[in-house]
C-alpha cells in the first residue's frame, strides 16, 4: 500500500530503522494509456520495519526533497527484475509501479533486500486466508499441460488468463525450468506438415501467451538461431489474418546474416548486433497485429534499449575499429560499394543514439569527429543516393543541436587545413542549401547555418563541454569566415536578378520563376532577416555591395504571394532596427515606390499582403521615423491619398503635418539661436585665434616682474612693450621723416576715433563674461589681459637700470642701455591708449580680422616718436 506521509521512527529504533541502502532512481507510474509516466527522479532509501511495521521502500525527490514514494514491502507482492536496472511490481489498488537504477548495483542492493524480506517466492503471510485462484498456488502446482495437438486451446486458455505480474512471473519460471519451447516448437513442424491450419492458428496463440507473459528471458530464448526459424513460422499464421500468409522466415533468413562493413571479432557485440535486427523485426510484426501488446511491447523497447547501448558503448571506446573505418573510407582505391557499406556503417550507428540520453549522444559524435566524421558528411550530403543525402543531413542537424561549440571547431579546422581532398564541410552545407530541390531539406540547411551563425548561441551545450568549449573559435572568426568566402555562394540567386522598373503606374515585367526557386528566394529572405538582426556591420557590407535593396525589390515582380511577403518583411525588419543606415538606403534605392505599388495592386482586398504593407506604414507612423515620413509624403502623398478604405494614409499625413507645425514652431527660433550662437562661438574663436597669433611670441618670454590681478591704473604688459620697442628700432631705420608726418597724423585720428568708441559703445554681456573667465583661467596668462600701474612701470626702470649697470660693468656687454629702456615712460601713455582701442575694438561688433589690421598701424605710430 501507497503511503503519503513519511513514516514516523521512534527515537529508540533509529540505529535499527536506518536505511541499508540510497541509490538514484527514476519513478515511473504505468497510466491509463499502458504508458509509463516518469513521476521524478530522487534517491531510494530501503528503510526496515520496527515493532512489526512491515519494511519501506522510500524515493524523495533529488530537487526539494519531498517523498515521491513510500511503498510497502509485503511478502505476497510479486516484484518483477527487469535487465539489470528495473524493479517492477503492482500495489494493493492495482497501479503498475516502476523504480529505474542509475547503477546496476544498486539495482542489485534493493533486489537483495526485498528477496530476504519476502523469503521463498510465493511465501504465504501466517494468519491471511488463502485465495483458491491461479495466483494463490504454490509453484510446484503451478504447470502447463503437456504440448501435444489435441491440448493446444487448453495451453491458450491457460497462458491468457494469467494477468497479473504474480501469475505471469511463476508461468514464465515454469517454461524456462521445464525446457518448454523445445516440446513445443516440433508441433509446428508437424501442423504445417499436415497442413492443419486450424492447429497453425491455435500454436500462434499459444506463442502469443507465451510472450505475453513478459519476460525478457522466454523473448531471448525464443530468437535464439535454434528457435527462430519456427517461431517466425509461428507467427506467419495469425488467425486474425486466415486469408493472409507472411513470409517471416525468407525476411530472416535472406537478411538475419548482418553485412559488417569491417569484421567484428568480439563475440558478444556480434550476438547482440544479431539480436537487435531480429527484436526489431519481432516488434515490427507485433505492431502490425491487431492483438493488445502493450507490456511486450515494452518490454521488447527495454531490450532494444540496453542491446543499442552496449552496441554504441563498444564501438566508441575501440580506437583500432575507428581507425580502420575511417582509413578504409578515406582510401581513394577503395571501391564505392565498400564505401556506401561504411557509410551505412555509420548512419545505424547514429540512429542507435537516437533514444538515448544527450550525454550519450554527445560523446558518440565527439568520439567519432577527430577520425573523419565531418569528412564523411562532405561526402554524404551531396550523394547522388537519397536516403545517404537525408540520413546524413538529420545526423548532421542533430550533431549542431546538441554540440554546436564541436561543429564550429571542426569547421574552423577544415578550414585552415589545405590537404584535404573534399570541400569543407560549410562549403558543402552552403551549396547543398542552394542546390537541393526537396524544400523539407533546404529547411534544415538553412536551420544549421542559421545555428552556426547566432552570435547568441551558448557554445556550451550538454554535459561535460568544459574541454571543447575552450577550443570552440570565436564566433566572430566563424562569421568572417562565412562572409569572406560563402555569401556569394549563398546570395547568387538575388545577385543575379536582373533589375526592372516597377512604377506606381503601367504594366511590370513578370519574373519568371519556378516555384523550387520560389522557395529559395523565401529562404535567402528569412535568412537575410536573420543576418540583418544578428550580424551588424557585416550584413550592411554584403547589402551595400550587391544593391541587395534593389535586387529584393524585384521580388515584387513574382507571381507567388508568399515571395512578394518575404521580400517585404525583409523590409520591415530594416526598418524596425531603426537605423539610420537602413533609413537612408530605403530612400536612397526608392524601395517604398515598388512597395506602395504592391499595396495598389491588392485594391483593398482584405488578404495578408495588403495587411502587411499597411503595417509598414503604420509602423513608420506609429514610431514617428521622420526621414520615412518626410519621403513618404513628399514623394507619393498624392497616391497614399487616395486610399481611404483605411484611415492609415491620412494618420500618416496628418503625423507628417505635425512634424512640419512642430518644426516650423520651434525651427525659426532654434534656427536664430543657432545662428546667433554659431556667430558668437565664430567671433570668440576667430578672436582668440588672432590674439594668440599676436600674443604667442610674447608668452615665449617670461614678463620681468610678476603683476598683481588686484591693480586698477593698468599698462601696457612689460613683455609687449620690449616687443614694440624692438619693433620700433627696426623701424626707425627705415622710416623718413616725410612718412613719419603722415604716420602721426594718422596716429592721432586713430587713437581719436578709438577713444570716442569705447565712450559710446558698451561691451556685450557675452564679451564682458569671457573676459572675466579668461582673466581667472589658467590657461588665459593675466598679464595678457590687465594692464600695469605706475608703480610697477617705476619698479620696471629701476631693474632696468640695474641691469645696464651690470651690462656697462661687464667687460663683454655694451655701455649704452637698451633703447626700449630709454623711452619707457613717454611711451606708456600712448600705449595705454593703445590698449584702450584694442579692448574696445575686441568688444565692438566688428570683425576681428580689422582689430589685427590696426595693430601695425599702432606699432608705426610708435616709430615716429
């Protein structure tokens, strides 16, 4: 009996209640169906009764610990051993229960257990009452009558109407105990012999009983070389089917020698290879019987399962098997017909992976990859023979499912190998995916090249991946692989389109395709859709290299709808990136013209191509995309007006409305400001370009003497007036005194007009702000924007003349003192004029080029004095 709660242990009897054994288990509950449902997986604990508690068996869940069985052991309950990993049995309210081992032995451990608490099988509980039915029998009463012809429908009787495990498991140990199938094969011999059908009929129920009952054990035996023959002849003789022969025994016989592509020499993997060819056959005749075998059914999967495993097992860890295939298949003196035989070899190997778990998967095909597997694919997939074309597809496409890093890795070898003697395997994938003609396969290729090329792809995909994900490439060395060297195997088909134009108005030029080309067109769409939303700058070159835009556009020219769609949702998803580089390309290649043509051309019909250009432009709308918008308008408004079956036209113009409103409210002003802000950034930038062009041979000598920010009566800067001086000695010696008449006329009106322009104007905000800003920056020295007073111009002359004394001192200086020295103070009023007229000029609205045009004037000035 089943219990919910989790038996309560007295705290005296924990040494002896603590479990014996804990073993990872999967719990399985057959449902209405005849189907065994996996109810989690947890760890069994065997834990042992107390004051005549009967014994527990105990699952709890491996995720929350919770208790997801807690069965009883009794004593009457039949459990059923299946292979080496599988306890089956049937509790009190008739539900078939089923704990799965990880390991065999644990398997072994809670068998041991459950066998010394029930003792002998069949052992009675003292006290219960005995049933008198079949079941309650000992296993010494428990026979079959002897098999002769005249007993046959009782043996049928007998074996049918045993259905419970308990009935099953005591017949089943009577038939392999008493060497039952040999009495019985010989009268099939006989019956046929005589051809007594009727008998023929009755001997097929007999051994439909027989393996009714379950066991592995009677299903071994009865497809052993000294059974099968009569028991394929058996079954040709279904009684369901009187008019109907079938002709098991030739099928066994011409087939049952299995072909080996390279000799087997271990004993057991050749019986089981055998064994698993007639299983399989076994279950396809039991599938097509009308006869209820759902437990045999199972238990034939059980064995296919184990056999199939230890088969992949053996195959995989012998380095010496591997080596020899892949030798043989890459010879090029091989024959071909040794070569097909190999690569069957390797197509049953891989279809024997197909139920099991992933991680069984996994290290099949990374166990046969470093011997050629990837160049037995370049070979496969474009065989002239079908099935080698699809079986060597759908292993590939499982291969990249479960192990894309490995894929990827062995590409990016192929690719860098330059003695191979077939084409790498992207090649191959690439041109079969143009190439093949059957659409379901063209599917799948463009399925892994779509998972090759997902930058998003986890590399790391099932379990133990930690080694090759670190010799996985990077996904972007695989993408300039694919793009330097395939897309235009890929992408010939639109390339090669030739280019009509599709007007608003009059007839088009048809495109005249097949509807296999039809298909391909579809793919190369959903593909490009794909690389346009994963792969960035290097689908923008393939575009732009080929006018991809107008090449699609003349998919519009098909007469096939669904090539029409997949031509505009390539556009739409170029749209919905918004991007600036797809917006303007769009325009640039007038892709909305043939566009808005297929939406006239549906005339408002309500049908999923129209629906789809209307939510294009709904979109554009929707999202404001305003270069569309402006495009849209400007150049098809008058078209786009004329569809008023939907209001989507008109949202569309009045959006456009609204942006012009909005610019023009706020487009003047920004457009003022921005002029007046880009005059003023352009005086302030012209002003300090032409004042550091003056000012910079002043910076690259150090003033004479440090001046405070702090004085009011400002001069000219010490290190500007040395300068001038010099300036001004160069120019004496070239001036006359006729020009210098001239200059000083000039030098008075001048300094007049300047003097009367600071008196009537007043310097910006804006200029006014930058002096201060400059005055405090470090960048700005301040003795290149406040003047001297009279105390450092004193200060000045006094160092001045100490260093002529010095100079006149020193027997290599010169007796006389600088010339600037000797003119200091009749000069610094003029030059604090001067620098008045230069402030006020920077502040005035003029130009700053007219400012630097004054300074020589000045400096000229200066010389006649």
């Amino acid at each position: 009996m089943t219990e919910v709660n989790e038996p309560q242990i007295p705290a005296d009897d924990q040494e002896i209640a603590s479990p014996t054994i804990t073993h990872r288990v999967k719990f399985y509950q057959l449902n209405v169906d005849t189907h065994w449902e996996d109810k989690g997986t947890g760890h069994c604990t065997y834990q042992k009764g107390t004051d005549g508690k009967p014994d527990q068996i105990i699952v709890r869940s491996e995720e929350d610990n919770s208790i997801l069985l807690t069965s009883q052991v009794a004593k009457r309950r039949l459990y059923q051993r299946q292979q080496d990993t599988l306890i089956v049995w049937t509790e009190d309210d008739n539900r078939d229960l089923a704990l799965s081992f990880q390991d065999p032995s644990g398997c072994n451990e809670m068998w041991s257990c459950i066998s010394k608490k029930q003792g002998p099988v069949g052992s009675m509980v003292t006290g219960e009452p005995e049933n008198e039915d079949f079941a309650s029998r000992n296993p010494t009463d428990i026979s079959l009558p002897e098999p002769e012809l005249s007993n046959l429908k009782e043996i049928s009787d007998v074996l049918h109407n045993a259905h419970s495990l308990d009935d099953k498991d005591k017949l089943s140990a009577y038939i392999m105990t008493e060497g039952y199938m040999d009495k019985l094969m010989p009268l099939f011999e006989t019956c046929e012999d005589l051809e007594d059908i009727a008998d023929l009929h009755l001997l097929y129920n007999v051994l439909e009983g027989i393996l009714a009952l379950n066991d592995q054990q009677i299903v071994d035996l009865a497809l052993q070389d000294e059974y099968i023959t009569n028991v394929m002849g058996i079954l040709e003789y279904n009684p369901k089917t009187p008019g109907l022969k079938a002709k098991h025994r030739e099928f066994i016989q011409k087939n049952g020698d299995t072909k080996q592509a390279v000799e087997i020499k271990d004993e057991v993997i050749t019986r089981k290879i055998k064994l698993s060819f007639r299983l399989e056959y076994l279950q396809s005749i039991l599938l097509h019987s009308e006869t209820s075998v759902e437990g045999l059914m199972g238990v034939i999967s059980n064995m296919l399962y184990q056999i199939h495993l230890d088969i992949v097992n053996y195959i995989q860890n012998n380095h010496l098997l591997l080596s020899e295939l892949f030798s043989v298949f890459k010879d090029p003196e091989t024959p071909a017909e040794k070569r097909d035989d190999i690569i069957r070899f390797f197509h049953q190997l891989c279809n024997l992976t197909k139920t099991m778990q992933t991680s069984v998967r996994v290290n099949t095909f990374r166990s046969l990859a470093p011997y050629g597997f990837f160049e037995l694919m370049c070979v496969t997939l474009p065989h002239e023979n079908e099935s080698f074309r699809t079986t060597s597809l759908n292993i590939l496409a499982s291969f990249t499912d479960l192990d894309l890093a490995s894929v990827r890795s062995h590409i990016m070898l192929q690719s860098k190998d330059t003695k191979m003697l077939t084409k790498p395997l992207i090649e191959v994938i690439v041109e079969q995916a143009v190439k093949d003609a059957d659409h379901g396969l063209k599917v799948q290729y463009f399925e892994i090249l779509r998972l090759l090329l997902d930058p998003n792809n986890n590399p790391q995909t099932g379990p133990g991946n930690d080694a090759m994900s670190k010799q996985a490439p990077e996904t972007d060395e695989f993408l300039s692989l694919f793009y330097d060297k395939y897309t235009k195997i890929l992408f010939k088909w639109i390339e090669d389109l030739e280019i009509k134009p599709i007007g608003l108005k009059g007839p088009i030029e048809p495109l005249e395709i097949t509807s296999d080309q039809a298909q391909l067109y579809l793919y190369i769409c959903e593909f490009l859709m794909f690389a346009v939303r994963n792969h960035g700058f290097r689908s923008k070159y393939v575009l732009l290299s080929s006018d991809f835009f107008l090449k699609i556009t003349q998919l519009y020219r098909s007469k096939y709808k669904h090539v029409k769609l997949a031509a505009l949702r390539f556009f739409r998803t170029c749209i919905a990136l918004s991007d600036e580089f797809y917006n303007r390309n769009l325009i640039k290649h007038n892709i909305f013209e043939p566009t808005i043509r297929v939406l006239l051309d549906t005339d408002g019909r309500d049908c999923l191509l129209n629906s789809a250009c209307l939510e294009l432009l709904e979109f554009i709308r929707k999202e404001n995309i305003k270069p569309l918008i402006d495009h849209l308008i400007n150049q098809f408004g008058s078209v786009l007006d004329t569809i008023t079956y939907i209001s989507t036209c008109q949202q569309l113009r009045d959006k456009y409305e609204e942006n012009m409103k909005a610019t023009e409210k706020t487009g003047n002003n920004d457009n003022v400001g921005d002029k007046s802000d880009a005059k003023t950034n352009t005086d302030d930038e012209e002003e300090e370009y032409f004042n550091g062009s003056d000012e910079e041979e002043v910076v690259t000598r150090a003033p004479l003497v440090s001046y405070d920010e702090d004085d009011t009566d400002d001069d000219e800067d010490e290190e500007a007036e040395e300068d001038h001086s010099q300036e001004d000695d160069a120019e004496e010696n070239k001036t006359t005194s006729s020009t210098g008449e001239n200059i000083n006329t000039l030098k008075r009106s001048s300094e007049e007009a300047n003097i009367d322009n600071v008196d009537s104007q007043t310097p910006p905000p804006s200029k006014i702000q930058k002096t201060k800003e400059e005055s405090n920056d470090p960048a700005f020295p301040s003795h290149l924007v406040l003047r001297k007073g009279q105390d450092d111009i004193d200060e000045e002359d006094e160092l001045a003349k100490r260093t002529s004394k010095n100079n006149t001192e020193s027997p290599e200086g010169s007796s006389s003192p600088p010339p600037f020295l000797s003119r200091k103070r009749k000069e610094a009023e003029e030059d604090e004029d001067d620098e008045l007229a230069k402030r006020s000029s920077r502040q005035s609205s003029l130009s700053p080029k007219k400012m630097v045009i004054k300074a020589p004037i000045i400096k000229k000035m200066r010389t006649t004095q």
